[in-house]
C-alpha cells in the first residue's frame, strides 16, 4: 500500500465532512463577534458595574472606620513580613 493510497480516504473525509463544518462554524463565530453584546449582555454588565460601585463604597467606608478606631490596620505585621 503507497503513501497516496494511504492518504485519499482521510483527505476526502476531512474535505467532504471537516472542512465545510469548520468553515461554516468559523464565519458564525465571526459573525458574533461583529454584532457586539446583546441586549441582555449589556444589562448584565450594567448590573455589574453598579455592584462594584456599591462594592467600592463599602470597602471606602470600611478603611475610614478602620482608621478611625485602628491606625495602624494596613500595616503588615512582622510575622507577615518574614514569610
């Protein structure tokens, strides 16, 4: 059996049934990309974003009480700073 022989059967399988798949797959998945976030993409990142504002606020807040009451809370200790 010669190398030719060998190959024609992979080779007319992968361009008769692989390569139209990928293909096909490859301009819709481009296709996707072009169109931008959906509607509701867009909504979830607008929630999001409102959550790491409120996150932010509250972790503002949480340092100013800390430095209130604790000073030195964001200093490393030495046990800290040996590992």
């Amino acid at each position: 059996m010669n190398l030719t022989n060998f190959l024609f059967v992979p080779s007319i399988l992968f361009m008769c049934i692989v390569a139209p798949i990928w293909i096909v797959m490859h301009y819709r998945s481009k296709g996707k990309t072009a169109q931008g976030i959906s509607q509701e993409e867009r909504e979830n990142l607008d929630e999001m974003l409102a959550t790491i504002d409120k996150l932010s606020d509250r972790v503002e807040t949480l340092e100013s009480i800390l430095n209130e009451h604790h000073q030195d809370w964001h200093k490393p200790r030495a046990s800290e700073k040996s590992s």
